[in-house]
C-alpha cells in the first residue's frame, strides 16, 4: 500500500486505511486522488481531471470542487498535501508520500497503471491472444500505427495478468525519455528504485526483476527503439522469469521478441444494412463515444449509416474514430461525415489527459515524421499522390531523384513499413504498397509544406498517362503480366489525381490532359456515367484555358467521351451534335482517320437518339463512303448497318430487314475484334441483332422475335456488359416481351433492366424503364398507376431531347389517357408527337399513332353520343374511322402487318358494334393471311377470336336468310 499522510491507499483493491481501519470514501474522490497521485507531484489541469474521471461528460466545475474538499476534509491535519494552483490546477505533494509495503530490492510491488477505458470495444480476442503469446515468449512487442491502440490494449492485458496470476505489473511510460541514461532513470522511478547515477545500470534493473516473475510493460519506445532493444535483450538474459509486453510503431528485432501487430478496428461494408453496421467494432467505439456527449447521435438509419461511412473512411483507427466522435455533440453526425476530406484540421481535442501527440491526429503523425530520416521523410510525403496501391516502380518514377540510389529507396521504404507508415501487400510475388487515408492527408500536407506539390504533380500525372497510353490501365480486362487487383488500385489513383488537379490549387491542365487519356479507360470499363461526369469538368476546364494548352488527340478523347456519355447520363441531346462536329474538324486536320469514323458514327447516333432520321441518313451515308474509300472491311459492314437502321426508323422495314441479316452475318464472320480504335459504347453486333428481332415482331412473327431477343441477351459477355445490355433489354427485350404478351418475361427483363440503369446511374434508361413499368402495370389492369409513371418519365426523357423509339411510350401514354376520359390532352399529344415525326422523317410507329388518333376520335364520339349531341358524334366518328383506315394503309405500305393487326382490331371492334360484320370480317380475314397464327400474342389471340365470332354471326345471318327465303315460297 502506498502512505499518503496519515492514510494507507491500495489503489488496485480501492482501498483506503486510516490507523488501521478501513475508510469509506466516493468513487469519483478515490478517481481524483489517484490521478493527483500519479501525476508524481505535477500540476493536473481541472479539466484534465474531470476528462479522466468524468469521460466524454460534460460536468460542472463546482462538482469536481466538492471532491476536492471531501478528500481535503479525509486528510485531516495534512489537508495542505492537495494544493490549488490559481488559474491551473491542482497537486498532491509528492514530498509527503511514501511506499508502506516491503519491498523486494527496491520494487514496489504497486506498479501503477495508467487511466484506460474500463471498456475495451472490439480487441477482446486480442488480449487473449497477447497473454497467450506472454506465456509462449519472454518479449513480445504490440506494433501498429500511431493512434491504433497499442497503449489501452496493452494496459488492459496488464490488468487481465495481474487479476489473474496475481504478478506484480510495472508500466513504464517512455515517451518523455530520450537518451539511454534517461530511460534507465524513468525504469528505475517506475520500479521504485533509489539508486545513484553511478550505480543505476542495466545489470542492477535485471538484478531487481529477477527477485520474482513480473511483467514489465514499456509503452511508446520507437523513438528510443535501440536502446529498448539492448536493455530488453539483456534484461530477459538475465531475469528468466521476466515478461516484457512493448508497445512501439516498430519491432524491436531481437531474438526473444514475439511481433503482434495490432489491425484497425472492423469496419463495415459501404453496402451493409443497419443490422449489420451496429456489428462492427468501429462503430461500436463511434457511438460509445458520441453518446456520451450526444445521446441522440445515430438515432436512425440514415445517420447510422453515416457513422459507418465514418468509420470506413477513418479506416477503422481506433484514436480517429474517437476524435471524430468527440466532435459529434458540436457538428453532429453528418457534419463530421462532411468535412472528413479536412481530417487533420478536424480530428483534434482528444482527452486533456492523453498524451500530446494523441491530442490530435496530426500530432500523432508528428511523432512518425520526426523519427524518420531525411530520405525517408521526404519520399513519405511524395507517397502521399497515390491514393491506391503501388508498386516499386510507381514509387522511384514519381517520389525519387535521378541521383537516388536504388538502395537507398529500398531502405526507405523498408523504414516507413517498420515504423507502420506504409503497409506492404503481396500479390503472388509482386509487392503492392500502400497509405491509409489519414496517413496519405497528413503526407499531402507536409508536401505542400516543402513547396513540392506540383512537381511531383506532375511527375505523377505524367505518370498514370504513361501507364493508360500503353494500356496498363485496363478495366475490363486485366494486363497481361499484372494481378487481378492492379488495374482498379490504379485507376483510383488516376481519379484522386483528377481531382486535385480541378481543386483549389490544382493545376487544371494537368487535369485536362490526365482527363483525356483516363476517358477511354471509364469507357471500356463500362463506368459511362463517372466518364460522363470527368469528360464534362475537363471540356468546361479545357475551353476556359489558352489555346493549344493541349494537343488535338486530347480534346478529340474528351469531345468523343462526353458526347457518347450524353446519351446515357442523361444530358441534353442537343449538345452531341456539335461536339461530334468539332471531332471531326480536328480529325481531318490530325488526318486521324479512326476519329473520323467515330465522329461519323457518334453523329449518327446522336441523330438517332433526337429521332432526326433525315440526318441518321446524311451520316449513315457519309460514313459508308468514309469507310468505302479508306476503312476496314468491318467498318464497310458497319457502314451498311447504320444505312438500314436508317431505313427501318423511316419505315422501310423491308428493305432494312435485308440489309441487317446480311451486314450482321458478314460481322458475324469478321469476329468480335473488329472495334479496334472506334470505341463504340454499344456493340455493333448487338444493335442490330436488336433493331432486327422489332422488325421480325412488326412483320408478324413475335416468337422468332423473341428467339431474337433472347440470342442477343445471351450474347452479351461479362467484358462488354454495358451500356450493351442495358440498351438491348430497354429498346427490345422488354418492348417486345411486352407487346407479344410475355410478361413473365418482361417482368425478368425489366427487373434486370432498372437494377443495371439504377447500378450504373444511366438516367436516359432508367426514365425508359419506368415507361416500360408502366406498360407492365396498365397490362396488368392498373391503368391509373401505370399512366401516372409513364407521364413523369415521359417528361424527363423529352425535356433533355431523347425520342429514341420513344413513339411507342406516346402512343400508349395517348391511348391510356383517351380510355381514362382525358380525351383533350390525348389529342394534343398525338398531334405534337405526329407533326416531329412527320417533320424529321420518323416513320417507323407513325401508324400506331394514326391508330391511337382514331381509337382517340371515336371515344370522343361515345361521349357526345353519350350526351346527346348526335351531330358532333357522327363527325368524330366518321374522323375516327379514316384515322384508322390511314393506320391500316400505312402498315401495308411499311411491310408491318403486326402494326396494321392493331389498327384492324380496333376498327373491327367498331364495325362489330355498328352491324357491319361483313366489313370486319373480310378485313381480319385478309390480315390473317400475312400474320403467324400459331403465335400465342394476345393481338393474334383477339385476331383468331373475332375470326372465329363473325364466321358464326355470318354462318347465322346465312341461316336466318335462308329461312326466311323458304317461308316466302310456302307461302307463294
């Protein structure tokens, strides 16, 4: 027991005697006592006190004041042993105190403990393994970054041994010890030793924990780690029974040391639901913390998903994640999650009586640095441009000089791993290096601090260009010679480099230039709307800088991606034609031939996409003659495949049907390698298989258009997954599944469909999903839902300039209004849709619209009929009637007996119920001849039905003429 004044003090079993008899006493008065006693006759700040007695609380001056005179009042007599010292604390004098209990040769068997979380969050499972380890080892050192926790663990492991095997514990502090005469004085003071500088030595310390088995902990020895490496070598030589735990950023390398690195707390999944995120030991800590101060912090789903992202960004440390729960009572929850990218700013104000370096992240990553030599600091900080993983080549190509030598950056980098700045991971025999967040923040600042920023910028930029230029960059397919991992660990590099370059500070033609070889990489990697988004800032970026800042190649890449990506992204159609136009100028200039045909095929495509097919058919045919003159064969088939796409959305369904089969088998022939330098986002083979199978469906056959359909999915391989599989299942899979009444199959589609668009963020196909939801859903008898979806996706896919096989979602979205009683609105949807087609040459669904504006008419004319204005009726019927007359001549003109089917079916329904069953008759019988009748559609359900209903009215009327011919001649 220890003597303070008159009383005896245990602070292991908390107890106090006074003449020998036991003194009751308030645990947060024991607290203080013990943290005024450990303080070894320091000064201890009022606010250090309440931090370490009242953790994470907010508590009043006046309370702490009480216990000070409640402790004062036990002195008795020696109440002047706690001082106040005005305006900064208190002390307990040291001069007065004294060790009761014998002692063997000097050591004070008390060995006091520092304050530590009585809970430890997540590492339970650790100290296990640490006191079994203690059992195996006689050192055994705890090593892992700054702020990971190695001091509490050890504390607590301390504790656990001493509970269980009731061996004396010495903790020795070392981070104000500096040289090896002062730790040999801090261990001696720890263990209570007296002795003379002459006598104090490693031999005499050996000989005082040789007495009896102990454990010595030794926290915070990086910076003294040869010394500690020595005296602990010599040390356990000499006290067998002696058990060292140390706790250092780096191993000691010694024979009898045991090496447990400490990993960062579990973090969760940026995917994980709420149930599985409170599983996670890091957020555990977060909210441990944060509800001490505010105990409404992470109250529902989305805020605890916040803390998640949290802690998976802070990377699981567990000194970060505490300080950034500390600024939750004054930020809350979101508030922090949004001003991560300022960690080092943000991340401060830790426990008053932490250490210093553990006051602030960055004072934690102050300690590292100053260990490191000037070599080592200063490739540290030319590390932090990579976001990702490295390799070594990264490392002397952008953070070394020409002077370095090779050794020296082995050595180097071998440091920053020891003193766990830098991780090191094996991929087969390839070694990838690595930076956590916080440690890539604090190097970035320090490399603004030495003036080096943009230069090793630059070097950096230069750097990923070379690796996408020689298509080390890939993402849909791996280099040949690198791992599975190496292409994504770039490209996040290339991206967090993007990103500096356009922030305050950055250097934006850096940025234009790295933007311009990383678009083909998004491209091919099927990431159109981040490809989107960068090729959008670097043109805005480009435009705004001198000309000739970068070369033509540059500016092509960045006009051709953003113009591409607009028909996914969601942007304004109007936008591609001129960027497609300023591609092909700099590629004739460039005499850049491969830039001229994706020019050619990008403005045709952008024409398609607006439904302007006169222009489809200027640049399907420039393109053809491009490609005649100096292409490939496989660019002369492509040619010819634009021409009858062309021909088909004007209406020409035979004549394009011809040319697809024959252009897709000479493609099929040719083989998937032909794309080369086009870059085409959809695959060629696929876009038409696709436009093929809606032609099949309109020229009578739904289950071979189907087969189509289903050929074409199947085709779609993993590399080349989107926007090809998007596109196909949004303008055929789906549309024709739904129109040949498989809506089984729709469903599957079209759930596939919106999962791929909502994963990929491809707004133009998401709003063309929700139209094809809403078709689903008026098929399925919920015709004031489904129009409430198709109106509001209609409008978004309209207000950016999209019609692309957009007649069809008009013409239902008309008839589903006219059926619903909104007849006015109906019309002038028709009418505005009939006058764009008819202008810009789309004729392809131009019969169902005149269908839909005769099925309109006469619904009018029920209506009037309905309230008994005869005359107004009979002129919108009769208008109704050439509406539909017009829908059934069109089709036959176009080779599309399916869209006439639908026009006839609606004008046999009419004539049905006016009497004219002849009429109806001989119109559904002459479809019948050019449409599959064993198909199981529902248009040739109803077809075979009415066939079947005016063959029997007729066979009856026939009858009923018959008898009445005969009762005339009996009668005659």
């Amino acid at each position: 027991m220890i003597q303070i004044g008159t009383l005896l003090v245990n602070f292991e079993q908390r107890e106090i005697r006074q003449q020998g008899r036991p003194v009751r006493i308030g645990a947060r008065a024991f607290d203080i006592l013990e943290v005024l006693y450990r303080a070894e006759g320091g000064i201890v700040s009022k606010d250090a006190i309440m931090d370490a007695v009242w953790p994470g609380s907010i508590v009043e001056e006046n309370r702490l004041q009480v216990h000070i005179a409640a402790l004062r009042k036990l002195f008795g007599a020696d109440r002047e042993l706690i001082k106040t010292v005005p305006g900064r604390g208190y002390l307990l004098v040291s001069e007065n105190r004294q060790a009761h209990a014998p002692e063997r040769h000097g050591v004070s068997p008390s060995g006091g403990l520092p304050a530590c979380s009585a809970t430890l969050v997540g590492r339970h499972i650790e100290v296990a393994q640490i006191i079994d380890r203690l059992g195996q080892a006689s050192v055994v050192t705890l090593v892992g970054a700054g702020g990971i926790g190695k001091t509490c663990l050890a504390v607590h492991v301390a504790r656990e041994m001493r509970e269980r095997f009731g061996e004396p514990v010495y903790f020795v502090e070392l981070a104000k010890a500096s040289t090896r005469e002062a730790v040999l004085k801090t261990l001696a003071g720890a263990l209570r030793i007296d002795a003379c500088d002459d006598y104090l030595s490693q031999e005499r310390l050996a000989d005082v924990l040789a007495a009896a088995p102990c454990l010595l902990v030794l926290d915070n020895a990086e910076h003294v780690i040869d010394v500690i490496a020595t005296l602990v070598e010599a040390l356990t030589a000499r006290a067998h029974a002696l058990r060292v735990l140390v706790t250092s950023r780096e191993p000691l390398h010694i024979w009898a040391e045991s090496v447990f690195r400490i990993e960062p707390l579990a973090v969760p999944a940026s995917d994980s639901p709420a149930s599985a995120i409170l599983a996670h030991s890091a957020v555990e800590l977060f909210l441990s913390r944060a509800k001490s101060a505010a105990p409404e912090c992470a109250a529902d789903e989305d805020a605890l998903r916040l803390v998640g992202e949290i802690c998976r960004r802070l990377e699981g440390l567990p000194l970060a994640i505490e300080l950034a729960a500390a600024r939750v009572a004054t930020l809350g929850v979101e508030g922090v999650a949004s001003r991560l990218d300022d960690r080092l700013n943000l991340l401060t104000g830790g426990l008053r009586s932490a250490l210093p370096r553990h006051q602030t992240l960055r004072a934690t990553f102050d300690w590292s640095y100053a260990l490191l030599d000037g070599t080592s600091r200063m490739l540290f900080r030319r590390l932090g441009f990579f976001a990702g993983a490295f390799t070594f080549d990264a490392v002397c190509t952008v953070a070394t000089e020409p002077d370095m030598p090779i050794a020296g950056v082995i050595s180097s980098l071998s440091e920053l791993a020891t003193k766990s700045l830098l991780s090191v991971e094996f991929c087969g025999a390839i070694a990838q290096y690595r930076l956590t967040e916080s440690t890539r923040a604090y190097a970035m600042e320090k490399l603004r601090d030495e003036g080096e920023l943009q230069r090793i910028a630059s070097r950096h930029m230069q750097y990923l260009q070379e690796r996408i230029e020689h298509g080390r960059l890939p993402v849909g397919e791996i280099a040949q010679g690198l791992p599975a991992t190496e292409p994504r660990l770039a490209l996040d590099d290339a991206r967090a480099a993007f990103e500096w370059a356009f922030s305050p500070g950055g250097n934006p033609a850096l940025g234009v230039a790295l933007a311009g070889s990383l678009v083909g990489t998004l491209m091919h990697g099927s990431l159109l709307h981040e490809c989107h988004e960068r090729s959008g800032r670097a043109l805005a970026a480009l435009d705004a800088l001198p000309r000739g800042s970068v070369d033509s190649l540059c500016e092509m890449r960045l006009c051709s991606a953003y113009a591409s990506t607009l028909l996914h992204a969601g942007g304004p159609m109007h936008e591609a034609g001129p960027l497609w136009k300023r591609v092909l100028v700099l590629a004739r200039e460039a005499r850049d031939e491969a830039f001229e045909a994706r020019a050619l095929w990008g403005a045709w495509n952008s024409t398609l996409a607006r439904s302007d097919i006169h222009a489809s058919f200027r640049f399907a045919t420039r393109f053809q003659a491009f490609a005649e003159r100096c292409g490939t064969p496989w660019q002369q088939v492509l040619g010819a495949e634009m021409i009858a796409v062309s021909l088909h959305c004007f209406g020409e369904h035979e004549q394009a049907r011809v040319r697809l089969e024959r252009a897709i088998a000479a493609l099929t022939e040719l083989g998937p390698a032909a794309p080369g330098p086009i870059g085409l986002p959809v695959d060629p083979f696929n876009f038409g298989n696709g436009t093929l199978a809606r032609i099949v469906w309109m020229q009578g056959h739904p289950e071979q258009a189907m087969q189509l359909v289903e050929n074409v999915v199947n085709s779609i391989r993993p590399d080349m997954l989107e926007p090809s599989l998007s596109h196909v299942l949004a303008v055929a899979a789906v549309p024709i599944a739904l129109y040949s009444g498989e809506l089984e199959a729709a469903s599957r589609y079209l759930a596939v469909l919106q999962s791929q668009v909502a994963l990929n963020r491809f707004e133009i196909w998401q709003a063309y999903a929700e139209c094809h939801a809403a078709h689903l859903d008026i098929l399925q008898g919920h015709p004031h839902a489904g129009l409430a979806k198709l109106e509001a996706a209609l409008q978004r896919l309209m207000s950016c300039g999209f019609r692309r096989v957009l007649t069809p979602m008009i013409t239902l979205c008309a008839e589903t209004l006219a059926r619903t009683g909104r007849i006015a609105e109906a019309r002038m949807r028709l009418d505005e849709a009939l006058e764009y087609c008819e202008a810009h040459g789309e004729h392809f669904f131009i019969a169902e619209l005149q269908r839909v504006l005769g099925v309109t008419a006469l619904e009018q004319a029920r209506v009037l009929q309905s309230g008994r204005r005869a005359a107004m009726a009979d002129e919108f019927e009769t208008e109704g009637r050439r509406h539909l007359l017009d829908a059934i001549q069109t089709s036959r003109e176009q080779h599309a007996p399916m869209l006439e089917l639908r026009a006839v079916l609606n004008f046999a329904d009419h004539l049905l119920e006016r009497g004219e069953t002849s009429r109806a008759a001989s119109l559904l019988a002459d479809v019948s001849t050019r449409i599959d009748m064993q198909s199981n559609a529902p248009d040739i359900r109803r077809l075979a039905q009415l066939l079947h209903e005016t063959c029997a009215v007729r066979q009856a009327h026939d009858l009923d003429a018959d008898s009445g011919q005969a009762v005339m001649a009996n009668g005659i």
